[in-house]
C-alpha cells in the first residue's frame, strides 16, 4: 500500500493521478480509480475504470470497505486501485478508520492488488496504522 499524503491543497489529486496514469504503462491488470467527484474524469486516462462513488451512496467506512472488497471479488483481473480522499469519502477522521485500513492490507496479501490512498493530513499528523505504508 502507498499513501499519498499532506494537508489541503498540497497537490495529493494531481500526485495519485499520475500515478494511476503512470500505472497503465506497466500494469498487467486492472486499474481503478474511486473518488467522490466527477472533477477529475478527463485527467484519468480513458483505459482506468473511473468510478465516482457519489452514485453507490457510500456514507462511512464499512459501506467503502463493502464496495472495495466487492470490486475484488468481481474481477481477479484488478491489479491497482487508487483511492483519492479515504477520509472525505468515508466522512470519518483519518484517525477513525484504521479498519478499512487492515482490511485493504489483506486484500492485498491475498488477492494481489495494490492500493494507493491519498490523506489530508501532515506526516505528523498521520495516525500509526497509515505510518506503517509511508515510505
């Protein structure tokens, strides 16, 4: 897992849009991009599966957790998925979702797909369970 963090309006949008556009170049998989705008569907280039999730009624953490361990069990071909804004979708504080964190961790080990996440948040502001995934 990679996060992408700093406070508001440091460029965490723009940094995991490269990279999600950087990710097609050598991804052998699917790559997926959740946000809760629609703002930025011409930036994301047209092979990742843009999904603003405003339309699937996501209101906390567990119904995001849901969605993201439905779109793995959907297809064994998704290899990235980035996540754009964990806490402002969720409507949690950072501090607050430590689950869905430990739950992305073991997709990972055992369905083989990478998360990217973005955060508001300065590193030292960063709670321990996010720390563990800043490089």
């Amino acid at each position: 897992m990679k996060i992408i963090y700093g406070p508001k309006g440091t460029g965490k949008t723009k940094a995991i849009i490269e990279c999600a556009n950087g990710a097609i170049e050598k991804a052998k998989g699917h790559v997926i991009f959740i946000t809760d705008t629609k703002r930025y569907t011409h930036d994301i280039k047209y092979t990742i599966r843009f999904l603003d999730i405003t339309g699937f009624d996501i209101k906390c953490a567990d119904a995001l957790n849901g969605f993201i361990k439905g779109i793995v069990a959907a297809n064994g071909d998704n290899e990235y998925i980035y996540i754009d804004g964990i806490a402002r979708i969720t409507g949690k504080k950072l501090a607050d979702l430590e689950q869905i964190f430990a739950s992305m961790e073991k997709l990972e080990k055992d369905y083989d797909v990478k998360f990217v996440v973005t955060c508001s948040a300065s590193k030292e502001d960063l709670p321990e369970f996010v720390l563990k995934y800043v490089d």
